[in-house]
C-alpha cells in the first residue's frame, strides 16, 4: 500500500480525491494528501474529504510518506509539474492531455525512462466498462471488419479558458478510434474548428481520421443546448454494429444489421434487431486509479503509458494544424520518429 498525494483540487481534482478516499477504505491506499495553490480549495475539499493539505506542492517533493501523485492541474501547468515529482522519485498519473505540446510529452517520457518512474496518462475512457467489453469483442472477431466510428460529445457551456475542444474533448477520441483499431495513428487526419468568440479558443471542432481500411468521425462542442451533455461512440462493422452511451456504463448494445453484398456489390439489407449487454458497475475514474496503483506495485506498464499521451497530444497538435491551413495531415512512420509529421 502506498500513500497518493492529488495535485490540482478544482472541478476535475475533487474526483479523484473522492475515488481515492474510497480507495483508502477499500485497504489499496495508505494515506491521501492534497496541493492546491488555491488556498482556500485546498480547505474547502480538505474539510470535504478530511485529508491533509499543502498549498505549494514543493512540500510534497520530498515527502517520504507519498509515493505516488495524481496531477489534475490546468494543464498547461502539467509539464513542469510533473517533471518535478518525477524528478523527485514519485510515480505520475497526469490528466489529459499530458501536455500542450508533443515535444514536452516526448520528454516527459525521456524523463520516465531515465528515473525509472511509472508516468501514465489520465485517458479515462479506456476505464469505461462498455469500452472495455466493445474492445473485448472487436478483438474476437464479433463486430467484423470494423468501417466507421463516430462520436459526437456535446455540451452547453463556457468555453475552457486553458484550451479548446481539440485538447479537452477531442483528445479523448484521437485515442479511443486508434485504440479500438489497434493502430498507433490513422493515415491521416483532417479537422475543421469554429472560434465563435473569437478569443483563440475553439469550442467546435469536426476531425476526421482515414484509417485506411476504416474512417472515423468525431464532432465536439460547448455551444449545443439541444442534447443535455451527450457522448457517445457508434462504431459499424461488417457483421454487427455497437453503441456507447458514455454516461450509461451498465450498458453496450449490438444492432445485428449487416449490408449483404454480391461481388463486393451491396444487395440486400439484413436486420436482425438489437441485443442488450449489460455490465457490471464500474466507475471508470476508480478503474483507472486502481490501474495505477497496479503499476505501481508491480513496475509495470500502464495501458495508457506516457507514449499514449503522447501520441494523443501530437494528434491534437495536427488537427489545430490541419484546421489552421485548411490542409490534411499524413502520419508517415519515419516523420513520425523524427518528430515530424508530413502535411
Ligand atoms: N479525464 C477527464 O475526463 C477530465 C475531465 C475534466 C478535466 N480533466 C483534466 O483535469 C485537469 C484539471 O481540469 P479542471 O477542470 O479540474 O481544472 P480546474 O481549473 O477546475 O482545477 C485546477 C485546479 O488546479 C489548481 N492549481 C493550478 N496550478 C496549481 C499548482 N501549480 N499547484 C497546485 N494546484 C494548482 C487550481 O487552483 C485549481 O483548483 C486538466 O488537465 C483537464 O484537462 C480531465
């Protein structure tokens, strides 16, 4: 058992103090601190969570009783934020995305090597149960080939001061559409953003990733009241079809609809209805945790280790690109090493 120490307590931080406060009775953690430069967030969610708290996390550099650190800064902040505990000896988990740019991701990974700490990266939907079991499932065959995934993740909302929907929403889908791929990187990637407000921050934002065999779609965006908060994933295979509602984890459904086809030419339309697979509960946020503190146990390599974050982050940086220039991108593995990547 370990004692864990949350960096950040604002909006997204007061979960995982939450989770490993539950973690905590559970037996799986030791002892749960808390940083917020806020002075009077770290009393508040210290009250909330009885947990002990520091304003500046330097006092936590050297503190023998935690071993590993949770950061849920704004994150442009991340990068110094974690090379510091990683320099300091402690394990990182570091929100999404990693960092702002692809360039301090790869170093913080460079950093890992070299002190031999665990750094993995908050991409919480790789927890998501019904993203687990449709994972599970593409691997054995069940879907087919797999054509097309789309997600639309709406909102009504301000805007993010720190960053647009690229960074704090479409991140989330440049890593799930490979991960349920099993690819590293599409082909290639073109996004178009819409900067309403003109103040630099994006709030809608389309990308589209051209896998080769298999084309995916995410659209994202603060300004839509029509939905309520909606996230969701459809991804359609020769054999079966399956839905993702993000916000219901007891559920994956299959449509066992398929287009026949004749020589490669499309015939007849076979719809055998929808089948139900419930889940067992399971809290993403508190899968991740767990996975973290398995790693750090064990020495052993997270599922979303710093290369995903990484990876993640160099995506977001071409989509701003793309929608920039008006141009698609081109993943090509040797520009891909080198650090660049062709457009
Ligand atoms: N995985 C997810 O689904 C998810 C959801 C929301 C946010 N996030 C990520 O979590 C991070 C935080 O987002 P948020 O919405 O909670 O932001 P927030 O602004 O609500 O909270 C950030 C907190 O960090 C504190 N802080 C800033 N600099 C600090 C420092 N140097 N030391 C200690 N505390 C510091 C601030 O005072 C604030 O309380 C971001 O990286 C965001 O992308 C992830």
């Amino acid at each position: 058992m370990v004692g864990v120490a949350v960096i950040g307590t604002g909006y997204w931080g007061r979960n995982h103090i939450r989770a490993y406060k539950e973690l905590e009775k559970e037996g799986m953690v030791k002892k749960v601190k808390i940083c917020d430069v806020n002075e009077d967030q770290a009393k508040k969610m210290s009250n909330t969570y009885k947990v002990e708290y520091v304003f500046d996390f330097d006092a936590l550099l050297g503190d023998p009783e935690i071993k590993a650190v949770n950061i849920v800064t704004p994150s442009p902040t991340h990068f110094e934020v974690v090379k510091k505990f990683m320099e300091a000896g402690k394990d990182v988990l570091v929100e999404k995305p990693v960092t702002m740019s692809s360039a301090e991701a790869k170093e913080l990974i460079e950093i890992a090597d070299r002190t031999k700490r665990i750094l993995m990266a908050g991409h919480i939907f790789r927890y998501h149960p019904a993203v687990k079991e449709l994972k599970r499932r593409i691997e054995l065959g069940e879907l087919g080939e797999v054509k097309m995934l789309f997600t639309n993740r709406f909102f009504f909302g301000l805007p993010r001061k720190d960053m647009g929907v690229v960074y704090a929403l479409g991140i989330h889908e440049l890593d799930l559409f490979c991960y349920l791929l099993d690819r590293e990187f599409p082909h290639s990637l073109t996004a178009v953003t819409n900067h309403t407000f003109k103040n630099g921050i994006e709030e809608t934002a389309f990308l589209a990733l051209d896998f080769g065999e298999a084309t995916g779609y995410a659209l994202e965006s603060w300004l839509v009241p029509v939905y309520g908060k909606k996230r969701d994933l459809v991804v359609i295979g020769s054999e079966k079809c399956a839905f993702v509602d993000y916000l219901n984890l007891q559920e994956l459904t299959l449509f066992e609809a398929r287009i026949l086809t004749d020589n490669a030419v499309p015939v007849r339309v076979e719809d055998e209805g929808r089948q139900s697979i419930p889940l067992t509960y399971a809290e993403p946020l508190k899968e991740e945790l767990k996975h973290f503190l398995a790693c750090v146990k064990q020495r052993s390599k997270p599922l979303t280790d710093g290369e995903v974050g990484w990876r993640a982050v160099l995506m977001a940086e071409k989509a701003l690109e793309s929608s920039r220039t008006g141009q698609r991108i081109i993943f090509n593995h040797q520009t891909i090493k080198d650090g660049e990547v062709n457009v």
